[in-house]
C-alpha cells in the first residue's frame, strides 16, 4: 500500500507499473482491465486534480490483511471521503476496487 501511495508523487509510468496486464480497478461506471484502461484510468485521475488536492488528502483508515489492503481517505473539500481495497498477489495490484464521494456544493 505505501509503495502505491508513493508512486503518485512520482507519476503516471511509476503507478502503472504496480500493475499487470491481467489486473482490473472496479468502479462503479464499469470495471477496467489491463495496462493501457488502467494507465488511461490514472491519467484522466491525475488531469481532474485541482490545486490543493494533495495538500488536503487525508488518510482515515488504512488496514493491510495478508494479499488485501484497504484505504480510507478524503479530501475536503473536493472529496468527502473515498475507499480503494486492493487485493495485491506477486507484488503487484490484481484487482482494486475505488469509490469517491465528491464534496457536496451548497
């Protein structure tokens, strides 16, 4: 999980590569598979970024049991909170789950 948490800081080849062909992400639109849905996944993620983001990311829970690792996070006010369990095997992401709640506008 923290090899993953810090590949964001270091970019889109460095998220990647925690992946593998066969791995999928489990949205709620849809489920993707493979390296290039999952690098266009990340990309489209890293683009949507407003400045502030980063500073505002707070981790709220983070659990690892065996190959699951799951993650608990917000970042007010542009997300309330977000959830990524990662089912990790060989070192590398074979399927995560992600869902985000974005900060109500009033």
């Amino acid at each position: 999980m923290e090899s993953h948490l810090d590949a964001f800081a270091l970019g889109l080849d460095a998220l990647v590569a925690d992946y593998t062909e066969q791995s999928s992400i489990v949205l709620q639109s849809g489920t993707i598979t493979g390296l290039a849905g999952i690098r266009s996944f990340f990309e489209e993620f890293l683009k949507s970024i407003r400045p502030g983001f980063w500073e505002a990311f707070k981790i709220q829970r983070q659990a690892v049991r065996g190959e699951v690792a799951y993650l608990a996070w917000e970042a007010r006010p542009f997300i309330a909170m977000a959830t990524d369990t990662l089912l990790v095997r060989d070192g590398k992401i074979h399927i995560q789950t992600f869902t985000a709640l974005a900060e109500d506008k009033p």
